[in-house]
C-alpha cells in the first residue's frame, strides 16, 4: 500500500530537517587551527602551521590580504612567505602553484582537510604588520595568516610557540593557555593584532571597561603617568557616543627606533614612537593625542564605517568618497576628549589650530581637489611637492571640513546640538553590519538640526570653498595673530619669501618643494634644482635662512644653481610673509554668546586671556 502523499512529504521535510540541522552542527563546529612557532626570532622567522576544515572543492585557494585594515595601501603582504607545503589529514603532500602574488591554489583538495605549512619572514615592524626579534613578536594576521572564502567566516584558534619569558596579548579572547588567542571569524583575527616578548604590562579598569597597557622597548616614558592619563582620557568618550563597543581595550606602544605611527584595531591600538620621545611636554602631549586619535577610531570606522567599505575586500582597493570623515573627523574629535579630560590646555589646543590653519595657507591643492575626490583617491595619494600644490589630505583637510560642520550645527541648533552628535547616530544607526552612505549622513544631519545639508555639503565636501578662519574663530571669541608676546596684537612683521623648501645633502642644497604661485614657482625653479649661489654670492649655510635676511621684499634677486648638471642662473622677485608664527588668541571682552558658543565647542570656559 502506498504512503499519502501528504505522509510522504512529510517524511521528506523530515529528513531535509534534520540533514540541515546535521550540517549546521557540522558547520557550527567548523573552526581554523593555527599554530605560529617562532624558533629563530634573531633571524626574523616563524613556521605557520594551519588546519582547515573538509573541503567540499576539488580546488582551494588561499589568500593573504593586498592591505591591512587602518592603512588605505596596497601592500606586499605576500612577500615574506617560503617554504609553502600543503598536506592531508593523513599527511600526503597536495599540489598546488601561485596564479597571483597573494594566492596559492591547492588542487586535490575535495572531501579531505587540508593542512598547511610555511615559513614567514616578519621584518616590517615600521608597517605595523608583522615584526620578529630577540626580544618580541608583533603580528597583525593579515600578513601572517592565508584564509579561504570558505574559512573566512569561521573561528581560529591562534596558538603560539614562543620563547620562555614572553608574554602575549591581544584583544582577541584569551584561550587554554596564556599563549592562545580566539578569534571569531577572519576579519576580527586580521583586526587584533598579537603583541608577545619581554614587555611592561599594565592593567586596570574603568567604568565597568577593563583595559590593558602593553609597551615593547625601553625609552624616557613615565608608564604610571601614562595609565593615569589613559583613564582620565577613555571616560571622555561619553561626550560622544552612549555606550561601549568594547569589554576590554589594550593599548599596545612600541618604544623603538625609527618605526612611527599608529593603527587602530577593533579593540586594541599600536602605536610606535621613538624610545626617547616621550619624557618632554611636547612629545608626550604629541603622544597622548595619538592615543586620543587612535581611541575614537574605535567608534569611527571600527563600528560605523562608509559604505565601499563593509564588508571589507582584503584583495583590492575598497573605495569611499568619505574616508575624510573617517581620518579627518577623528583628527578633529581627538581634541574633544583631549580638552574635557584636561589632558591639554586651550593654549596647547589654539597652537594646534594655528599650525592647522597655516598649513591650509600653503596648501595650493586645496583650490585642485576637494575632499571627496581626496578620499577615494587615498589608494593612490601622492605626498610631497605634487600633493602640497594639487591635492589634499584625508586627515588634515578633513579635520577642517569636521571643524566648519560643527560650527555650522551649534550656530543653526542655538548651541544644543554638535557634530558629536552626528557621530552617536552614525553609531546608534548604522552600526556594523550596516554601514552608511553620503544619503545617510545628511539624513543624520536634518534629524540633529532640522536643516538640509545639500548645499553646503556640495560647497564644502564635494567643493573647494575658501575658508574664513577670522569669521570662523571670532564664533568662538578667538582671533589670529602674528605678534609676539606683549606687542600690540594687530601688529604683523614680515620677512622675504620665495615659496622655497630645501633639504642639505652630498650634492648640496637641493631644492625639496616649490609652492605653487610663490616667487620661486613663477621663476621657474623646481625640485631637485641644487642652489650654489643667491646674487653671485656662494651659498655656504646649510638653508638659505641667513642669506635672505640680507634682502627685502619686492626685490629682484638671483639664483644660480645646477640642473642636470647645468649651470643656470634665474632671477626672483621676492615676497613677503609674516614673520612669526600665526597665534590664536583670546579677544577683548568677548561677548557672552562667544563664551557660550567656546563652552559648547570644547567642553571649557573661554580663558579671559590669551595665555602668554
């Protein structure tokens, strides 16, 4: 007798149930084993071992990333990888061959798992990606460890061999031991780099967060200074965003020679200085802005990130005309929970507005490319003489198309609302997996003022509008100035300028950079020209200082120099430009409305006076 149909069907339902349960199981299971022996650390070396899952593909192909998440570079990951072998469960040696730098195709791989071994090479500790010595091991995964499409969403366990005396962090979990790390899935593996070796260790909790300091090297820092400091300054974000991303946060801090910069990660930071830029004010206030910098990128990308860049695509260019708001907006948040935490004072905080605001003036790419164009142009961004004269920069004209932004929202919102509260609705509403377009930001920006941003986004984002900085500072009850202390504070002394950089060395002074449309630009000099004479006079100082003091402004002068071993001899007319430095200062009897608008803005009463 034959079943119902419907008794039938049922049966097939079942069974389709169960054999989808069987496979989730399967795959809820399913997990990455990684090994990372470092047995020659003086040579740089380590042996990775890895242990994929069954592979239900006759070919498979391994991956390591073309870039490094907090770096918008492509960069050769691939290059330090030897010895590859690719083996079964059962230890027979599987075929494969490279079909591009970063990719290895292992055939014969179908229902059998597959192992891996090879050799890396790790001596890029300025790149902050992979970096072994005697004394310790930074490794960011993504030039460490090879990953499939398959794996990339499945948890590694990240276990090192290291030498006796080491010990290792991360801000990955903790696993079995204290030299195992867990990773969920690829992307936050790639994301929390390993710090392990001889180091300082600090740890230490606040508001219910515990967070973690971890310094490689010895150098003139004060470590007990710098955890005080790091409390005061992790409790500032609340003047931002509601809520932590984060249970625990390490700061990792390299203290070395040459290698500087820093690098966020989802929940942990490196940053790297020289060992003996720490103990003055200068350079521990440089530094602690870094751990600002490095701090709100944990929001700022690493939980709301534009579009183009969600999910990321580690083998190719991820673009985005927004990447301003990501470099920029930071560079211009950081001093929010510098200033509240008063971990700088409002003179400090003017001096950097003033160095901001000059390096504006002498950017002739400004008027070339705006910001937009800037961010998803950052995969190719050139810097010295061409980028000063055509292009802009993410970080630094970001920061001051943030800065215009919050100004415009305070003065449109009667002081109420801020750019920090664009960036709680970026977090509040498109946090990851979501991320979020130009469309959406000005849809955050009518919400937190009621206003339409069209225009003025047009103007200043995917425009090149000038920037009034008198206008926008007077807001504030501030002014500039080139005075010095105690001269009349309108006064401006200036001295002759050509618009020449230049830089002494064997061949003699050789011209760096030429700043579009100054004197030097329209006589004709460029780089690589070597100056040897200024009005047939020799030069014999090492910059051209001294000898331009011997000359005014409007003044026709000569230069001799050697072009492609030439010599050639050219006439400028010099300018001028003010002598001191620019200041902000504090104006006369500033307006309440002033002193209102400086404590919406920073958090802190307007100074009655400039600090001297």
């Amino acid at each position: 007798m034959r079943e119902p149909i419907c008794v039938f069907n049922y049966k097939i339902k079942v069974i389709i149930a169960i054999s989808l349960f069987i496979a989730q199981l399967i795959s809820a299971h399913a997990s990455v084993k990684v090994n990372i022996i470092i047995e020659q650390p003086e040579h740089h070396l380590a042996k990775v071992e890895l242990q994929f899952d069954k592979s239900n593909i006759e070919q498979v192909n391994f991956y390591l990333p073309t870039w490094r998440t907090g770096r918008y570079q492509t960069l050769n990951l691939a290059n330090g990888i030897r010895d590859f072998i690719a083996k079964d469960s059962q230890g027979n040696v599987l075929s494969w061959r490279k079909i591009d730098k970063h990719t290895w195709q292992v055939s014969g791989s179908k229902n059998k798992k597959i192992h891996l071994n090879y050799q890396v090479y790790a001596n890029q500790l300025a790149q902050r990606t992979r970096h072994i010595d005697d004394s310790h091991a930074f490794l960011d995964s993504s030039a460490v460890v090879m990953y499939t499409e398959a794996s990339r969403s499945l948890p590694h366990t990240v276990q090192l061999f290291v030498p006796k005396l080491w010990r290792s962090f991360s801000g990955l979990e903790s696993g079995d031991n204290s030299h195992q790390f867990i990773a969920t899935n690829y992307d936050q593996l790639v994301d929390s780099p390993i710090e392990t070796g001889i180091n300082e260790h600090h740890e230490f909790s606040v508001d219910s967060r515990l967070y973690q300091l971890v310094i490689w090297g010895e150098g003139n820092y004060d470590s007990v200074k710098m955890v005080a400091d790091i409390k005061v300054l992790v409790k500032q974000s609340k003047h931002i965003w509601q809520g932590y991303p984060f249970k625990r946060y390490v700061f990792m801090v390299h203290a070395t020679s040459g290698a500087r910069g820093a690098t966020e990660h989802v929940n942990s930071t490196i940053i790297q200085r020289s060992r003996f830029k720490f103990s003055t004010r200068k350079d521990y206030l440089s530094f602690i802005a870094v751990v600002a910098h490095e701090f709100v990128h944990t929001w700022n990308v690493k939980q709301y990130r534009p579009h183009g860049l969600v999910p990321y695509d580690y083998q190719q260019e991820n673009y985005s005309n927004l990447l301003w708001l990501v470099e920029g907006s930071t560079s211009y948040l950081q001093y929010q929970l510098l200033l509240r935490g008063n971990l700088m004072t409002t003179d400090e905080f003017f001096s950097a507005l003033a160095k901001r605001i000059t390096a504006y003036m002498h950017k002739p790419g400004q008027a070339s490319q705006t910001v937009a164009q800037a961010s998803f142009d950052a995969w190719i961004s050139e810097g010295g003489d061409y980028g000063n004269n055509h292009s802009v920069n993410i970080y630094a004209e970001g920061f001051l198309a943030s800065w215009l932004l919050d100004f415009d929202i305070l003065n449109k919102t009667d002081l109420s609302k801020s750019y920090r509260n664009v960036h709680n609705q970026l977090y509040q509403q498109h946090r990851l997996p979501k991320s979020y377009k130009e469309a959406d930001v000005l849809k955050i920006l009518k919400q937190v003022t009621g206003s339409n941003y069209q225009v003025w986004w047009q103007d200043n984002i995917h425009g090149t509008a000038k920037i009034d900085f008198s206008l926008l500072l007077a807001k504030a009850g501030l002014a500039m100035s080139y005075a010095k202390t105690g001269e009349d504070k309108s006064s401006k002394q200036t001295k002759v300028w050509t618009g020449l950089n230049t830089k002494y060395g064997t061949q003699g002074l050789v011209i760096s950079s030429v700043e579009q449309d100054s004197p030097a630009w329209h006589a004709g000099l460029t780089t690589e020209d070597v100056i040897v004479a200024v009005d047939g006079l020799r030069i014999v100082d090492k910059d051209l200082v001294n000898r331009l003091k011997d000359f005014k402004a409007e003044q026709t002068i000569e230069f001799t120099y050697f072009r492609r071993d030439k010599l050639i001899t050219t006439k400028v007319k010099l300018s001028a430009i003010a002598k001191n430095k620019l200041k902000i200062i504090v104006i006369a009897k500033a307006s309440q409305q002033q002193k209102l608008f400086f404590k919406a803005w920073t958090g802190l009463d307007l100074p009655e006076k400039t600090p001297e």
